[in-house]
C-alpha cells in the first residue's frame, strides 16, 4: 500500500482549436442501463435522436429508457407552447411507463432548446409529479457545453442536492461515484466488504437507492471525469479522495490501498483480501505483455480515460505513450496517475483536431486511440487505431477485468499484423 507519489510539473500543450468529440448526450447509452427505473427524455432535434438510435443501436428490441422530444424551430413568442407540449409529452411517457420513477430532462444545443429553461421545466414537473413517486431533474448534454462523458458528470452532478442527508451520528461510508457496470459494482462492493468498509455507489441502480450523504462520507472516483460531480458531493461536506483509477492489477489496488488507508484498514488485512485478485489480473495481463511491450501509442482527447490508461499501458504492459491528449487535465484527480506516467510523454490538453492529426503522422506510433468518425482516416493512412467510445462501453475497471483491458489494446495490433501479412508483396 504505498502512497501515490506527488505529480511532477510536466509541460503539458494547451490547445483550443476544432474539436473531433462526441456531445454529453452519449452518457445516456450507459447510465439508462444503470439507474434501472430511471428515463432519459433528450429535449432536442431529430440530429440529437439520430445520434442517440445510432450510439445505443442495440438496444432496438428492447424498451429503451431514453427518448428525444423533438422541438420544431419556434420563435421566442413560441414557448409557451413548447411547455405545454413539453408537458404532454411528459405525461403521455409516464402514462405508458409507469415504473419511471426519475425522469431525466436532458438539454441539447439547438437555439430552439437553448432558449428554453429546463431547471424550471424540471422544477415545475417535479412538483406535479413527487406526490406520485416520480421524481424530475435536469441537466445539460449539449456539445456546446460538454463533450461526450461529461454528460455522465452532469447527470450525476444533478443528482447530489437529492442525496438524503446521512446523520452526524453515523459512523464514517465510502461513497463510490461514477457509473460502473454492475458486475465491476459487484467485483467492487465484495472487495470493500472484505476489508470491512461500507461502501455505496452512486449512481444507485434505483432512484429509490439514494446514498446518503453528509460530512461522514469519503469519495472514491471511479471515473476521472467527474469534476462537476465531485465539487457537488464536497459541497455536501464529502471529503474526496485522491487516488490513481482502478486499472489493472496496480492501478486497482493503489486505488482500494487508498479507501483501505482512509479507513484505517490493516494492512495485512489489505494484503490478504488484494492478493489473490491481483495474482489473476497479473497472470491475465502476462498474456497479453509480449504483444504490447514496446509498442507506441497516441491518445487523441476524447473520454478524459486517456492519463489513466496510458499509465495503466506503460506501467503494466511495458507500452510506449508518445503523446497523451485529454480534452480536460484535472491536476487533482489525474495527478496520482501522471506521477506513474514516464518522463518524455507528450501531455495535451483540449483539442485543435487538424495539429494533433499531423502529430499523429509525424509520430506514426503502432496505435492511436481515437474517436469513432477519426478512426477511419487513419486506419486508410495505414495507422493502426481503437476506439475510444470502446474503452467507456466496455467492462474494463479492477482486478477481473485486467486481462480484457490489455486485449481491447492488443486486438487491433493482432489485426494489423494480420492485414500486412496478407499483403501483397509489392512489384519489385
Ligand atoms: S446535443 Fe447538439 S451536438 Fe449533441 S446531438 Fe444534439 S445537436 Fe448534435
């Protein structure tokens, strides 16, 4: 259980040009599958419900939890229709849904929507509707003002003034904030029950699940993108946490040493309940080292994972981070993981899309991690690449899933290689 040491003070290249990135609606294709009798309601244009059919495709044959109401260009004189047809279509949902209990109002950036003021939207339907059980918040996914996970951290932020107070008298609770698929939840709660920590989770997987909050709780992130979030719950008197994020075999248990350590855990006791969930995740990513170790690799911004994962690549399967962008650098919460990253890296902040990509050229690194729509260009160039969207989709947090974080890394190295070798030779 050694402490995370202090970040040393890197030049890090700030840029504020074109951005190639998801909006914060995308959030909704993993936290509809999380909080199970909540609903997202998208108030916005038919681009925004085309975006959301095609990022949450697969869910086509189930009752989704999300939808769009679509707004028609109106003029200002307009909007009281607009609430009125807002409310009509709040009330039809929750006619055919009766088992929404938080409804969701998501805002997006057309200047129809913008003109609209959702908290109040929100407010006044909450009003109506909390004597029937249902609940109603909003919170922005616009991609004027977010980029794709910071729509998670925007809901979740809307969610911390509902938490219920937790009592002076209570003994001292882990809060773990950012949305994990259940069986990493699960991975999770058992470890911290074995260390003899309580531990909750937000977001709960039922709005009736509220964690309670108070001057008692210490949070964990799960997730580096949660800035908003975390100002909220230290507002409730939460104290946070600093720790590196939970990949892999050292990530995961430098991240539990420091809950185990806040709570006074012994560490022998630590030592016994980690040991043989790292000795799996260690055997998992053996598997996986000769492919990676050695291998350069780019990260272009786009999900705030990148500082984490690039550790959890260079420190864990021997990769060579050339340059690693990430739309925001939080000091605060990426500081335990950029102290384990290696001198020499390129840190980027924010995006000017058309300088980045001529780095990429210039770098030629084995593997660039990149945004869906600038994967393709890439590949063509003759650049190996992995989706982003991919490492937020996937299971890819603690000990179990170590292995399966390396692959996601390697697949597309195996590809290539695959690709070359039926390659034509070329004419002599
Ligand atoms: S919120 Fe804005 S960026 Fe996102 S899909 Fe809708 S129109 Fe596009």
């Amino acid at each position: 259980m050694n402490a995370p040491a202090l970040a040393p003070v890197r030049p890090v290249l700030r840029e504020r040009g074109q951005r190639e990135v998801f909006c914060g609606l995308t959030g909704i294709v993993w936290l509809h599958r999380k909080i199970q009798d909540a609903f997202f309601l998208v108030v916005g244009s038919r681009t925004c419900a085309h975006l959301l059919q095609s990022a949450a495709g697969v869910m086509i044959f189930a009752e989704p939890r999300f939808a769009t109401a679509i707004i028609e260009e109106k003029d200002l004189a307009g909007l009281a229709d607009v609430h009125e047809e807002l409310d009509g279509v709040v009330a039809r949902l929750l006619a055919r849904r009766p088992d929404i209990r938080l409804l969701f109002l998501v805002g997006s950036c057309p200047s129809e929507v913008i003109k609209l003021d959702l908290d109040k939207a929100a407010s006044r339907l909450d009003q109506r509707l909390r004597a029937g059980g249902v609940r109603v918040l909003a919170y922005s996914g616009s991609g004027i003002e977010t980029t794709f996970t910071e729509g998670e951290d925007a809901c979740l932020a809307a969610l911390v003034p509902e938490l219920p107070e937790a009592g002076s008298g209570r003994s001292p609770r882990l809060l773990v904030a950012g949305s994990l698929p259940d069986i990493v939840e699960d991975q999770f709660a058992r470890l911290f029950a074995d260390l003899g920590i309580a531990a909750d989770f937000l977001p709960p997987r039922r709005a009736g699940a509220l964690p309670a909050i108070g001057p008692g709780t210490l949070v964990l992130l799960a997730q580096p993108f949660l800035g908003g979030t975390a100002a909220a719950l230290e507002g409730r008197g939460a104290k946070l946490l600093e720790a590196p994020f939970p990949f892999g075999a050292r990530g995961t248990e430098a991240w539990l040493g420091v809950a185990a350590r806040a709570f006074g855990v012994d560490p022998q006791r630590f030592a016994e309940v980690v040991a043989a969930p790292r000795a799996r995740a260690e055997r998992a990513l053996a598997r996986h080292r000769p492919l990676l170790e050695g291998r350069r690799i780019s990260f272009l911004p786009d999900s705030q994972l990148e500082i984490p994962l690039a550790r959890f690549l260079a420190e864990e399967c021997g990769m060579v981070p050339v340059e690693v962008g990430t739309p925001y650098l939080h000091q605060r919460f990426h500081g335990p993981d950029l102290a384990r990253l290696p001198s020499g890296v390129r840190l980027a902040e924010g995006q000017d899309v058309e300088r980045q990509l001529d780095r990429v050229r210039a770098d030629r690194p084995d593997l660039t991690v990149c945004g869906l729509g600038l994967a393709n260009p890439l590949e063509a160039e003759g650049l190996a690449t992995k989706w982003s969207i991919e490492l937020v989709f996937s299971p890819v947090h603690g000990f179990d899933q170590a292995g399966d974080l390396a692959e996601l890394f390697a697949r597309p190295l195996v590809r290539r290689a695959r690709l070359a070798a039926l390659a034509p030779e070329p004419a002599p």
